[in-house]
C-alpha cells in the first residue's frame, strides 16, 4: 500500500510538471506573438512609399529637391521620391488627375483652371514664392513702348506663361492683341528661336533658357518679380486621393522639402549648391552660378506659399477669360502639409 502511494504521489508530481512546462511554453510562444505583431507594427510604421513625382521643365528652381534627394531627406521621412520629365504642365497636371502622379510641381494657374474643371488636386506648397520669368526682346527694343505694333511671343494662349506675359504689357501701358500681336510659339527654347529668327520681337523666359538667349544677343528688359510682388512660381500639387490616403506621406515630403531649402540657403554651402546644379543641368560652373544668384533670394522658406500670390493668379486668371467658374482659396490649397 505505501508503495502504491508513492507511485501515485510520483505520478502526479510527474503530471504536474508536466501541465507547468506546457503552461510555461504557451506563455512563451504567446510573448514571442506579441513580440513579433510589436515588430510587424513598427516595420509598419516605418514602411518607405513611394512617390511618382512630374516635372514639366528641369531648372535651378528644383534646387530644394536634387539637395533633399542627395542628402536622403525623403528617405529620412520614409517616403521614396522618383521624378519624372514631361512636356510642359498641362501633361502634367493630367497626369496628377489619374494619379500616375502623385505631386508635380507647376504654375499655379494649371491647378487653378483644373479645380475649376472639377480636378481632385491640392496645392500643398511652393519651391520659390516669386515669378521666375524674365522679359527679352530683340537688340533693337529699348523700352516697352517700343513694342507697340509689333509681335510678341507666348507659350500657349490661357496658361500661366501667357497670362503672366499679357499681364507685364498692361502693367506697361499696352493692351494684348491690340497695341501687339501675341503668337503661340510654346515652350522656352522655341520661343527663344522666334526672337533669334526675327519672328517676335519680345518672349517671357525662364531659366536656363534666359542663359541661352543672352548668350545668343537678346536684350534683357525686365524681370517680371520687380513689378509683380507676390507670386509663386513651381508650385507643388497632389492628388486628392493621394493625400486622403497618405497625409502623413504628403507631410514627409513637404519635410523633406522644408529642410532641403534650409540647406540650400546657407551660405557656406553656397559651392556645394553650384556643384549640384552643374551635374544635375548640366551646366559650366560660370552658368550654374549665375542661376542659383537667380533663384536663391526666391526660394520659399519650409515651401510654404504666399496667399497673396495664390489669389493673385486667380484674379488675373479669371480676367484673362481662361477662368470660367468662380475659385476659391479653400477649395484650391491646404497648408496643413506644411512644416510650422
């Protein structure tokens, strides 16, 4: 009998162990769950996306984005930025409609034209907020008086090339298709062509191509920012799914931005920026310089915009006939992406 009971007090001491390591181990695979959903999280959390960026020209104004994508600022605020040429904004701004991309940068009258048609697109913020346009004629034009009677040459009747043109000859006393004939010659290097050709007489410019027209003898007349005060030139736009889905992604850009531009104005990195400028345009170093002096003293502070300028273009815009619904500030910008 005494050996009965020990075999049975054995036994269950036996079992008990037994229910303690099977307790022990479901505790530990329960811990280790937990664990690894902890790891799952935070892999989520910190998940790269990726963003298809149009660009409808490559000038020094894209300054803050070659500095972020060299230094691996998108990276920083997980999001991975591929960039995109295309021919001019309203590809562009297509493009953005169907969400084959996510931002572009371009003028500020596409977007406006484009929420007026019904666009599901926001301007979330600005690469420079001041005009990058400049006004060149022909060596025999002195003054804009000179210009009376004769042609001059536009990108595309109604975008905001044209309406920035037509709005410098009112602001000097002359009225478009009337004291001058305006032609359709496109984008910068053909409009530059019907100067050099006898053509036009006077165009609207950007840079690099302002380099090119000194270079082949047209006069410089004007800048458009010394008379017109508030503008932002390469806006930043999305697409309104895009940031409905994604706003911390949209925030991580704009971040990416604000500290790129931060960079990109600090005077002893003034050499590194020409550098970058020459590899990624292209340039010889005495031109690169010259255009990161244009474009340096217009670069927007953490890319936010002048509401000033925004109403501006759509004012002038609905004037110049191009506009044919009302449009207002809220249902074309929001700054909540912007770094306070």
């Amino acid at each position: 009998m005494k050996k009965l009971l020990k075999l049975f007090s054995a036994s269950n001491i036996t079992v008990l162990l037994l229910i303690v390591v099977v307790l022990l181990s479901a505790c530990g695979s329960a811990a280790s769950t937990k664990s690894e959903g902890k790891e799952s999280g935070a892999t989520k959390k910190n998940q790269v996306t990726s963003i298809k960026m149009a660009l409808p020209s490559l000038n020094a104004s894209y300054l803050p984005l070659f500095v972020a994508e060299k230094n691996k600022l998108f990276e920083k605020n997980n999001v991975n930025v591929s960039f995109t040429r295309v021919q001019g904004g309203v590809i562009a701004l297509r493009g953005l409609q169907t969400n084959e991309y996510q931002i572009i940068s371009s003028l500020p009258e596409s977007a406006i034209t484009g929420v007026a048609q019904g666009a599901n697109i926001k301007i979330i913020g600005t690469l420079d907020d001041q005009s990058m346009y400049t006004i060149y004629t022909t060596s025999d034009i002195k003054s804009p008086k000179d210009l009376k009677g004769q042609v001059v040459a536009t990108n595309r009747t109604g975008n905001g090339t044209d309406i920035q043109l037509r709005w410098w000859l009112k602001k000097n006393g002359l009225k478009p298709d009337k004291d001058v004939r305006i032609i359709e010659a496109g984008e910068n290097s053909t409009r530059l062509q019907s100067l050099v050709t006898g053509q036009a007489k006077m165009t609207i410019l950007s840079q690099p191509t302002d380099l090119k027209a000194e270079a082949a003898g047209m006069q410089k007349l004007a800048l458009i920012r010394d008379d017109l005060k508030s503008y932002n030139h390469n806006m930043l736009m999305a697409n309104g799914d895009f940031l409905k889905g994604n706003p911390k992604d949209a925030k991580g850009f704009m971040a990416a931005i604000a500290e790129a531009t931060e960079y990109a104005k600090k005077p002893e990195n003034k050499d590194e920026m020409i550098q970058l400028i020459m590899e990624k345009l292209e340039m010889k170093k005495e031109d690169a310089q010259k255009s990161f002096d244009f474009v340096l003293p217009a670069l927007a502070d953490k890319g936010k915009f002048n509401k000033n300028g925004v109403k501006w273009a759509i004012e002038t815009t609905k004037e110049t006939g191009a506009l044919k619904a009302d449009v207002t500030l809220k249902q074309l910008i929001d700054e909540s992406y912007i770094v306070k």
